[in-house]
C-alpha cells in the first residue's frame, strides 16, 4: 500500500479485549514483518482494547517493549480506534479518520480477536482489515 500511494502509510490495528496473548508462532510472524512496517509506516497504532488497571498495565507493557524497535514517536498504543486518530499528525488525520470509518463500516472494529494460535492472518493486509486500509478503497 505505501509503494502504491507513494508515501508511508498510517498502520492501524485493533486488539480486542479477550484476544489471546500471541502463541510463539504468531510472535515469530510478527517479528519477521516488523522490518517491514518500520520501513513503510509513518506511525504504527495499536488499540489494545479494555478498561480497567489490567487493561492500562497491557498497553503500558506493550508500549515500552516496542520503544526499542521503532524510531522516537513513531509506534502507539491506544485504549480506542478514536484515541488512534487523534494521535497522529493533523496532516494525516483525515486519512486516520477514514481509515477508522472503513473499518468500522466493515465491521472490524466490533469483530472477535483472532483464533488462538492461527498467524494465517497477518501479514495479509487490507484482507484483514489491518495494514493498508486506504481511505480510497
């Protein structure tokens, strides 16, 4: 999607509240395409969703172990898609808002986490309703 629009994109996923913490095989995966969001990704969003002490704790934790990986301000973490949008720069904020609304009109920002232990999913883009929602698709 960032070849094709010709600059970095906003990635944005969402975690939902009962998702399972990822197996070692959906780690792995996600190890092996982090190289690839840092090179293609203006900023990295997750909303880990929940409310509560526990739920602050996970964002905190999460948001401290990715520090390392990425450059100064470049990956978030989040309590809410709205919170995602509002985090990123003005400029690209039109396009977080219609990424956001895509997905909510398709549904996946209310769907279930993802089958424990299954990383057919990431990595797979647009299918997912992940990385490389375009606000023109």
């Amino acid at each position: 999607m960032a070849k094709k629009m010709g600059r970095p994109i906003i990635y944005v996923t969402r975690v939902p509240v009962d998702a399972p913490a990822p197996d070692p095989d959906v780690r792995k995966r996600l190890n092996e395409l982090m190289p690839e969001f840092q090179r293609t990704c203006s900023s990295y969003h997750v909303v880990l969703e929940g409310v509560g002490f526990v739920s602050s704790l996970k964002r905190g934790i999460l948001a401290s172990l990715m520090q390392f990986g990425w450059r100064r301000g470049a990956f978030h973490v989040h309590a809410s898609a709205k919170e995602a949008v509002f985090a990123v720069s003005r400029e690209a904020r039109g396009d977080a808002e219609a990424i956001v609304a895509l997905a909510e009109r398709q549904g996946l920002l209310a769907a279930p986490g993802p089958i424990e232990g299954d990383p057919s999913h990431l990595g797979r883009g647009a299918q997912t309703g992940k990385a490389g929602l375009s606000p023109r698709a």
